[in-house]
C-alpha cells in the first residue's frame, strides 16, 4: 500500500482500497492453489465446460431469466427477490448488508443462482459415477472461492472496515497475507498463544522409550490402584498426537488415566529426509509393534489393551492381523475411533485418488522422499472449505483481524510429513484398491493379512457427520473383524465427534438395542438404535473395564530397570515442526 493511506480523503481511501483488494486477491490465490483435476481429470473438466457450451439449452435459458429478473428488480429500486437461498448456518452472508442493501443483496442472489446453476449441469454430464463426483467436488471449491463474501470489493463488512479505519484494517490485512505466505498456510488461530507441552499435552508423564520413528510416553497414574492391563494408543501418523491430550479439561488421556489405566502414548516423529525411505511395514515393526511389546514388558502384564485412531486405526488393524497371523497374542482388547479398514466408500478424500495421480506419486516419492504435512493438511481443510479456508481468508486478509485462540485448530496446523514409500503403499492399499478388507490380499512384514483373524472384543466408534472417515465406512468394520463388537455412533465430526468431554455436557450419541445383531446396511442400524444425551465417554471406560485383567497397585516410577525414564512427556518428538518453506499443493 502507498503513502495515501494515511490521509482522510475518501478518495485516498477508495484508492487504497481499490489497490489492496488487488493486492490481497492476487495474494490468497497464489496461497491457495485450489484442487484442480490433472490429467485425466482436466479432460474431464474440458469435456463438461464443451457440454455446457453446447447443450443444456432449457437450463441456459431458466438460468438467464433469473438473472435477467434478478437484474431488473435492482434497476426498478428492488432488492429482488429469487428462490436462491444460502444454506442454514452459511455464515457468509450474516451481515445485514446482505439482506437490506439492494446491491449486496443483488450480487448475494445472483452468486447464489450461479451456483446451483453450475451444480445443475454438473449433473447434466455424461460421465460415470467416480467422474461426476470429482466434477462436483472441483465445481464446489470453484463456488465456493468465487463467493462475493471473498473480496474486498464485494465485501460490505470488509469495505465498511476499511473505510472506518482509513485503510488500517487492508494494511494489516497485507501483513497477515505476507506472514501466511511465509508459513505456507492459512493461519486459523492465534497460534502465539499455545506451546506443546505448556498449555497443550500437559498430561504429566515420561518418554520411556525411543527409536528413529517413535517415543513411547507412560502417563502417571492418578489413582493408587491400575488395571493390570496397560492402554496402549496408536494415534495418526498423519497429525501430531496431541488431539488426544489438548488441555487438562477436554484431553482423551487424562480421562482414561482418571479412569484407572496405565495409558501408553505412541508419538510419532515428524520424519524428515533421513527417514524418508520408510514403507508401511516399517511403521509397523518400529512403531506398533514395538509400543505393544514396550508397554507389555514394562508392566508384566499378559496382553496390552490397544486404541486406534484414524489412521493409527488403520495401522492398528493390519498389525493386529499380522499379529494374529503370527501367533503373537499381544493385544487383550481393541478401541477403534473414527477408523476406516473398509474404504469402498472413502469419502470426498477418494476423489483425490486416481490411479494416473498415484502412479504420479509412486514415480516421485514411492522408493524414497516425503509428502509434506502442509499438503495434506491443505487437503483436509479444502474438504471443509466455507469453514476451514474461506473464513479465514475474510477474516485475516479482508477485515485484517487476527483469528480467536482455539486448541484444535492450532493442532490442525501442526502438519506432519510422511515418507513416500509408506504414503503410497496405504493409498494404493486403502483408498486406491481397498485389498485391507480382502482376505490374504495384502501382505504385511511378511504374512498375509486377514481382518477376520483378529478375534477379540471390539468397541467401534464412528461420527454421524465425519467427512474424513464416513460413518458407514467406519459401521463396515464390524464385519471385518473377528470377536465380539460393541458400535457407537458419535454426533459430530471427525474431530469434535471424538474430542467431547462428559463434563461439558455436548452432543449426543448413538447406541444399539441390546442383544441385536449388526445388519449389512448401516441405516438398518441406525433405524433401531436408541439417541443417549451427552458424551460416549463413559459407555467406552464402562466397555473398557471389563478387559482390564484385574488390578494392581499403581506403579511408583515410570519405566522399569530395561526401559527407564528419558524425559518427561511430552517428549522432543511431537515438538518438531514441519519446515514453513513447504506450500500446500493440490490434492493427495
């Protein structure tokens, strides 16, 4: 910005303004590279904008004469007035400018026919199944970034904010842009109010175990006497562990150290380049399997209980059945929490998978390399765009005001990389040729693997309104596995669905009647289960309790003679930091 921002003049400030809105436009969009279709999918997408051109001709001409309506109502001194509404809870448009301002209602309306005319001739394609759902998908983040709302320009709250300040609020705006831009995402919360082990993962315990890719922390008991069986949990590889122990009030693991059980964390490293060779087996052999036996032979227990989450599930049910393949009995009991091992229906993160993209990959990074944690957390947060990106993008960028404090998302930012060769051997596995669920299809540290092998009991959770881990994939697992199933269904998502306190009293949950068999469909389920208020927190440690093989005084030190205390939780590995200089890129 020039000099004329800091005069008075309306026409300096308009100048300021006209400028900074190029500035910052130009700017987000170079941050963010929306997913758009390569290769095989750019044909696609050439294809559809040729059908459109030539085809359609009663939805061309429906959606001219809306506009044409929506055009003369605003000329005759109306606001308009067409059937386009936003969605309930569309944040977008709250400002009452949207509403009583004729010219912001007008472009509100007219942006609003547009898109459910593009919507409309997605659908009018002739494309089969797996291309029209990426058509969707591309046609939604093109909506979605082309709203009014994320402009300047075409922004009453942003342009109103500008004009009370003189023009403040686009120049710190820029000086958010610009620090983004350095960090390579969009910043989503104040991040200078939180550290890793201060106010976040504050769980007191001690590493008492270390390798190339993995700490192992034990947590402290809070009770005198412990189930005899440790909980060992596996979290995702693909984000830091600490979504489960984010603050003392709404972390996973003090409430199951409250509840009586030596919790085992498995932390795993944000590999760099030298771990960059590291394949699927590798992160079962080092990782799984080694936090089992550690956790084990540490507390001279018979077997461990396990938990799992997301793709620490996925992990989880492969070692399992290796495990099981191997006749290894490690594992006493398993908790499975928003967990795909079916992927027929993966979800909006499928159509990001294709067999030209990965075969992209595999040439790539499939013998050695990373993927870095910033893409796949660009991907995750596209999935969500008009809460995770666009918000954001308003509010540090246009209003130039600093995002409110929040754990969850702080974690959100705190990407982790993957090596290459374990990254594509799950996706062609998973997502590309779903062979988990097949029996004897996939061969793991050497045995084949087979899900119905891993005869235990089960508890199973899934969220109603996950868009990473869909809750029928989720349902799917109690066909997989082997042993008694106990399925939850969690209101909420991926996330929140998973982290809810009983104390705060939140969401609710789904439970099915007692002594009923599990149907193949899973709204059969749904249709008969019974909606409980507040968290599944407790039916889980209810659950749990009757797999703790007893009880014992709790233990005074962490650690034994063999595996002693290295330092406290939680530990240098879930501290270490993706680079900034890695950018988002444009899908998985």
């Amino acid at each position: 910005m020039n000099d004329a921002t800091t005069t008075d003049s309306p026409e300096a400030v308009f100048a300021a303004i006209a400028q900074a809105s190029d500035e910052i436009a130009r700017g987000w969009m170079a941050l963010l590279p929306m997913a758009q279709p390569e290769g095989r999918g750019a044909g696609a997408q050439g294809a559809w904008l040729e059908q459109l051109a030539r085809g359609a001709p009663a939805l061309n001409r429906e959606y001219l004469e809306r506009q044409a309506a929506l055009w003369r109502s605003l000329l005759s001194g109306g606001r308009g007035d067409s059937d386009a509404r936003a969605e309930p809870g569309d944040r977008r448009f709250a400002s009452a400018a949207w509403r009583d301002n004729p010219y912001y209602s007008y472009l509100k309306q007219s942006y609003l026919l547009t898109a459910r005319y593009i919507m409309q001739a997605v659908e009018q394609v002739e494309a089969d199944d797996a291309a029209r759902a990426r058509l969707r998908f591309a046609a939604k983040q093109w909506i979605d970034a082309m709203c009014p709302a994320n402009f300047v320009a075409t922004n009453p709250d942003a342009l109103r904010e500008a004009l009370d300040s003189g023009g403040e609020s686009l120049a710190r705006g820029l000086a958010n842009l610009i620090g983004d831009a350095r960090k390579g995402r969009i910043s989503q919360t104040n991040e200078s109010v939180f550290e890793v082990g201060r106010n976040l993962a504050t769980t007191p315990g001690q590493v008492v175990f270390e390798n190339a890719l993995i700490q192992l922390i034990q947590y402290t008991p809070t009770t005198a006497k412990v189930a005899k069986r440790p909980l060992v949990m596996v979290p995702p590889c693909i984000n830091k562990y600490y979504i489960l122990d984010l603050q003392p009030e709404n972390s996973f693991v003090r409430y199951a150290v409250d509840s009586g059980h030596t919790v085992f964390m498995l932390s795993w490293r944000n590999v760099g380049p030298e771990l960059g060779h590291l394949g699927w087996d590798d992160y079962l052999e080092e990782g799984v399997f080694t936090a089992l036996r550690v956790a084990r032979a540490i507390t001279r227990a018979d077997r461990v209980n396990a938990l799992g989450f997301c793709v620490g599930g996925t992990l989880l049910g492969a070692g399992l059945a290796v495990l099981a393949e191997r006749n290894e009995p490690l594992v006493a009991s398993a908790t499975w929490l928003t967990t795909m091992l079916d992927f027929a229906e993966p979800g909006q993160i499928g159509l990001f998978v294709d067999p030209a993209s990965l075969a992209t990959r595999e040439a790539a990074i499939g013998r050695g390399g990373l993927l870095p944690g910033a893409e796949l957390a660009f991907v995750f947060s596209s999935l969500r765009a008009n809460d995770l990106v666009w918000p954001y993008v308003v509010n540090n960028y246009l209003m130039g005001s600093e995002p409110a404090a929040f754990d969850l998302l702080y974690w959100n930012s705190d990407s982790t990389n993957l090596p290459g060769p374990m990254y594509c051997q799950y996706v062609r596995d998973t997502y590309l040729e779903n062979r988990l669920r097949v029996p004897g299809a996939v061969v793991n540290c050497g045995v084949p693997v087979d899900l119905g092998k891993v005869q235990m009991p089960h508890f199973i959770l899934a969220t109603r309104e996950d868009h990473i881990v869909p809750w029928r994939a989720a349902y799917r697992s109690v066909h997989l596995l082997g042993g008694e199933k106990t399925f939850m269904l969690g209101a909420s998502g991926h996330v929140a669905g998973v982290i809810n306190p009983p104390d705060k009293q939140r969401r609710s949950y789904w439970v099915g009647a007692s002594g009923a068999q599990y149907p193949e469909a899973p709204e059969a389920w749904l249709e008969n289960a019974e909606s409980r208020p507040g968290s599944w927190w407790p039916a889980w440690r209810d659950w749990l309790a009757a797999h703790r093989g007893g009880e014992r005084r709790a233990p005074a030190k962490p650690g034994n003679a063999k595996y002693k205390a290295i330092e406290a939780a939680p530990g240098r590995y879930v501290k270490e930091r993706a680079p900034a200089a890695l950018s988002p890129g444009k899908g998985v």
